[in-house]
C-alpha cells in the first residue's frame, strides 16, 4: 500500500523529472557482508565498474553513510563514468529512482520487495535473501558479488518481460482490512 500511495505523492514532486529520460542502473549497498571489509567492499565496487562498463550504462548509488565511512575508510573511489555517487535520498525520491531505473542492484531486502512492486528487474549482490518470493516470481535473481555472476545476472534480468505477479498485494489492503471489519 505505501509503494503504490507514495509513488502517487512522487510523482507530483520537484523530483518528479529529475531521473526521467535518462537510462542508468540504481545500486543500494551497505550490508556489512560487502562493505566491512576491504576486500569486500573492492571486489563489489570492481564488479559493478565492470558491469557499467559492459552495458555502457551508467549506475546512480545513493550512498549509505556505512558505506561511504567504508570507502573513505579503505580509500576505495569508484569510477565516476561508471559509478555515480550521490547522497542519500528520501523516500519519494527513492521511489522515483526505483520505478526509473532499468535494473536495481541491492544487498537490501526492502528494495528487493519494491522492485518487485514496481516491475523493475533485479539482481541481488548477497548470497541469500529473505524475500525469496521475489526470486519465485522472476523479479529478483540472487548474484552475489563476483564479477561474472553479476554481468550474467544482470544480463538474464535485463532480458526478461517485465511482467511477474507481484506477490505482495494490490496496493488495495488498508481498504480491504477496513471493509472486513466494517462487515463484521
């Protein structure tokens, strides 16, 4: 429900042009798995510059404040033609972000949940998920962060029809609850 009454909200904002009519990939990271540690935190940077660079499609990264204290902590600047750092969003900006981008990359379970509302493909940069409906109705595929399963992933998701059931709902429960209750 808040997806679908927020994105509404969205689009009459000063946001509501902002992203629109230009093409570019959305990344969320900062699950302490891929960015507590160097190694880490530079193997997904490189997989990512390297998928920008194959698909010749820029990534926008609203960057959480773990992980930008994790690259100035081990000095690890991604490419600006590649990977576009900008400051976190809101939540309506967020949604404009997500329903414009033509792939979301996440390690965030609730971005997982609203690309899968919103229609946009997805590709997950963790090993597991806890929204494994996402990945049951071809919304989401798992890639973890090497950079060879992020390229074939990215690659298979892109290549899909967007057109998954969506198995959180209709956008319509708040009203449906209140119908019930109001029959009882």
């Amino acid at each position: 429900d808040a997806v679908e009454q927020n994105l509404a909200i969205a689009k009459q904002s000063k946001f509501k042009e902002k992203y629109s009519g230009q093409e570019y990939l959305l990344l969320t990271m900062h699950r302490p798995s891929n960015v507590d540690s160097p190694d880490s935190l530079s193997q997904a940077i490189g997989s990512l510059e390297h998928l920008a660079n194959e698909l010749k499609i820029p990534i926008i990264f609203p960057v959480h404040p773990r992980t930008a204290d994790a690259l100035k902590r081990y000095q690890i600047t991604p490419d600006p033609a590649k990977i576009k750092l900008i400051d976190p969003v809101g939540y309506l900006e967020m949604l404009l972000l997500l329903e414009n981008a033509k792939l979301i990359i996440t390690d965030s379970g609730g971005i997982q949940e609203e690309a899968c509302i919103l229609h946009v493909p997805c590709i997950t940069i963790r090993d597991n998920t806890e929204r494994p409906e996402t990945v049951e109705v071809g919304a989401n595929l798992i890639v973890g962060t090497t950079k060879d399963k992020v390229l074939v992933g990215a690659k298979s998701m892109l290549s899909k029809t967007r057109a998954w059931i969506n198995p959180f709902g209709d956008g319509q429960a708040g009203s449906k609850i209140v119908d019930k209750l109001l029959a009882l």
